[in-house]
C-alpha cells in the first residue's frame, strides 16, 4: 500500500539517538552509529521523531510500504522490555567498584571548580562576562559523574557549560557560534561519553568552532561509560 512513512538522511544523522528515544513504537534503531527505520510495518506515520532530531535528517514520504500493525509493534516492545535497547548508549550496565579503607580515605574536602552560574548551554547568557578571555569546556551532562576528577582534571581554570543533546532535544551549535563568535575564547575542550547520542554534542561543538570563524585551540576528549578517558 501507498502510505506516509519516515524517511532517515544519513548524511544528516550525527548519531545522537533522540529520534530512537523518542519512538514509542521501537520503529527507529541505531546501526553502526545512524538512525535507522528498522520495519516499515513499526512505523505509525506520525512523526514523533521528527520534532527530536537536531539536523532534521528526518521527514515524511509517501511510498509502498507495510501497513502499520500494532499487533508486531506490541510483541516488538515486549522484547525490549519498553527500553530502547537499541540505542548503545541506554543499555543496562552495571560496575563493581573496591570501596577505599578509611586510611585511603581523603581527609580534606575537594573544592569545586565551577565558575559561574548557570552552567547548562540553554540557559548561559551569549554575552556573560566570565566569557572574556575564557578557557571554554562543552561537557555531556554524565561527564561529570562517569569521570571521578571531572573537576580537577577538565574543569579548572575553565568556564564550563554542560548539555545532552538527546535529552534537550535540540541543536546547540547555535548557541555555541555566538558564544565563539562573540566573545575571546582563547581554547576549546569537549569532553564527551563514548556512547552514540554524545555524538551530537561534538558535532554541534565543532560546527560552530567552524561556523564562528575562529581559529582556536580545540580538543575532544571521550570518557567511557566506567570513567575511563579513551584514546
């Protein structure tokens, strides 16, 4: 039959995996780092991925394809327990961790490095003044708690700000362009989560170094799931 379907450009997909997260039905799957429409017959036709995709790599068309069965779709979400298994970056893990002995135990409190409030990029003005001259950290959100000495390793000597793209629901790379556009930021570090939906955090950072037309130090640094920094 001929009907109003989704349809994922792959060139436009950075992987954030909001589109998956946001699919009741389980119709969209993340594949070797992209968005994927993974059976014609999940997809309903009314686009609540579309809305949560931060390039608009998603729209409608209208082709041959399987009617919507709510019946498969059921089953579907049955074996994925209504958890977007499919997603890498929201499978279930779980750390065994050696609890210190109280002679290893730091007796001094460790003081936080953060310089300014508000942290999150949504909210952060484009013009504060703690941009003047500032070393600048883009941070995922869970950076800080998957990476123990988030503060005293990235966060020092930095205005740091903090988003999830997937969660927000939204393209940064605006923001961050008048923020390097606007102000002296004399370096740029990213620290983001190795799973997929950070992906779009390092996209929008490094399209609006590119945007801004500023020539900076910029680095990208990935901390696994268990709090390791990958190479």
């Amino acid at each position: 039959m001929i009907r109003k379907i989704i349809q994922i450009d792959e060139e436009k997909c950075n992987g954030c995996g909001a589109c998956a997260s946001a699919c009741h039905e389980g119709a969209i799957g993340m594949v070797n780092g992209k968005a994927k429409l993974l059976r014609d017959d999940y997809c309903d036709g009314l686009g609540d991925c579309l809305p949560a995709c931060p390039t608009n790599a998603i729209s409608f068309v209208e082709r041959e394809a399987a009617a919507y069965d709510a019946a498969a779709v059921a089953e579907h979400q049955k074996k994925r327990g209504q958890v977007h298994a499919d997603c890498p970056g929201s499978r279930m893990r779980e750390f065994n961790r050696e609890q210190p002995c109280h002679t290893q135990t730091e007796s001094v409190a460790m003081q936080s490095e953060l310089r300014q409030w508000p942290c999150q990029i949504k909210l952060v003005p484009v013009n504060a003044p703690y941009f003047k001259g500032a070393k600048l950290l883009v941070a995922a959100d869970c950076t800080a708690y998957a990476y123990a000495n988030m503060h005293r390793d990235f966060m020092r000597g930095k205005v740091t700000i903090v988003g999830c793209p997937k969660l927000d629901h939204v393209d940064y790379s605006e923001k961050l362009t008048q923020i390097l556009k606007e102000n002296d930021i004399q370096s740029l570090t990213i620290v983001r989560m190795e799973v997929p939906c950070c992906g779009g955090l390092e996209m929008a950072a490094k399209t609006a170094l590119q945007n801004s037309g500023k020539f900076i130090p910029w680095q990208v640094v990935t901390i696994s799931v268990d709090g390791k920094i990958l190479d």
